[in-house]
C-alpha cells in the first residue's frame, strides 16, 4: 500500500469518509482507497483484504475457464453417431464436414487448454502473501532445524557442499568443511541446511 494525491473523488474503504480530488490517501490496486487515519497496518487486516480481492478475481477466472470448458466439451461430444463411424473418421479423400469438424476439435481442446489455465491463475489468486510471509517461512525451517540438528552432525549446505557442525547461533550455523581448497569454516544460514545423504 502507497500514499498518493488523489486525481478522482472516491470513499475510504474502510470507513466510509468521502475522500476528494487533491486529498492525500492510501491506495492498493484491486484493494481501494483508504483515508490516512484508516490506513491498515496489522499484517492480518491487510492479508484480508487482499484475500477478498484475490477470492474475487479467482472467482471471475473460474467462471470464464466454467464457460470456456462447457463450450468446449459440448463440441467434443457434438455428432456421437459420426464421431464412432469408423468409415467417416478413416474414409481417405477430403470430406470437407469432416475437415470442419477437426479443425472445431482442435479449437476446443485449446479452449480447455486456456480453461486449465485460467484454473490455475484462479488458484495461484487464492494464496495472498503479505510482507512478513517469506520471512516468517525462514524462521520456520530455522526452528525445524535448530530442533534436528546439533553440533557434530554431518550436514548439507547446498552451495558449499558436505560440512560438520561446529557451532548453532540464532540464524546461521557455523560449519566445518574440508574439500579440494582445503579445511575451511563458513557461517550458513540455518535455512539453508540439510541431513547429508549417505554414501
């Protein structure tokens, strides 16, 4: 959410207040207008809002891919008898209905390709991340590993290859490697750790 100068009068999402051409207010794509006062900052208060939007969307998408995947299965189904006609569907020579009705399937298989799509769009809508997520995800896998790992252990790095715990700080570990360069110690975040996998 940004603070702008207001180019068009509008109404405070939140509060209902007129907000008019020239006034200071805070703004959000999708979301709205909201007066200075009414400014959210709770994650939570923001992540609702979001979510809203984003349900709506989704649920605008759905109801395109519904329409697209109606019209699309009602032309694959369209002719039963001709479709299972094994002369018509092998018949060699040009049959210009046949041609026809090709060139409609393969229109449709797109449309329900477009269709999957847009399910997917929809579904990608529903999961709102807010500032603070990502972060909160590090933390998480940090615990995970504080809890599964103590000093001694062989662990993974990623980047710097196999190494052996020699101390855990709050965020990082301090990890012993011995490799082609030599013995070295770096400091890894602790999210970024994993078991070694046995040879």
């Amino acid at each position: 959410m940004r603070q702008i100068i207001v180019k068009y009068p509008g109404e405070c999402r939140k509060c209902g207040a007129n907000i008019v051409k020239g006034q200071i207010a805070i703004y959000e794509h999708h979301i709205g207008l909201f007066c200075l006062a009414c400014e959210p900052t709770d994650i939570e208060e923001i992540r609702a809002y979001r979510q809203e939007a984003a349900d709506r969307k989704a649920t605008q998408y759905d109801e395109w891919a519904e329409k697209r995947e109606h019209k699309a299965e009602s032309q694959l189904n369209s002719y039963p008898s001709i479709r299972h006609d094994i002369a018509f569907i092998t018949q060699p020579g040009r049959i210009p209905f046949r041609d026809r009705m090709n060139k409609s399937d393969t229109r449709a298989v797109e449309s329900l390709e477009k269709a999957k799509a847009m399910r997917d769009k929809a579904n990608s809508l529903r999961h709102v991340r807010v500032k603070g997520d990502a972060e909160k995800r590090w933390q998480e896998l940090r615990e995970l590993n504080i809890s599964r790992f103590k000093v001694g252990d062989k662990i993974n790095t990623g980047i710097y290859g196999v190494g052996t715990i020699l101390k855990i700080n709050k965020k990082t570990a301090k990890i012993g490697n011995t490799g082609t360069s030599g013995t070295f110690t770096v400091n890894v975040d602790l999210a970024f750790l994993s078991p070694a996998k046995e040879s």
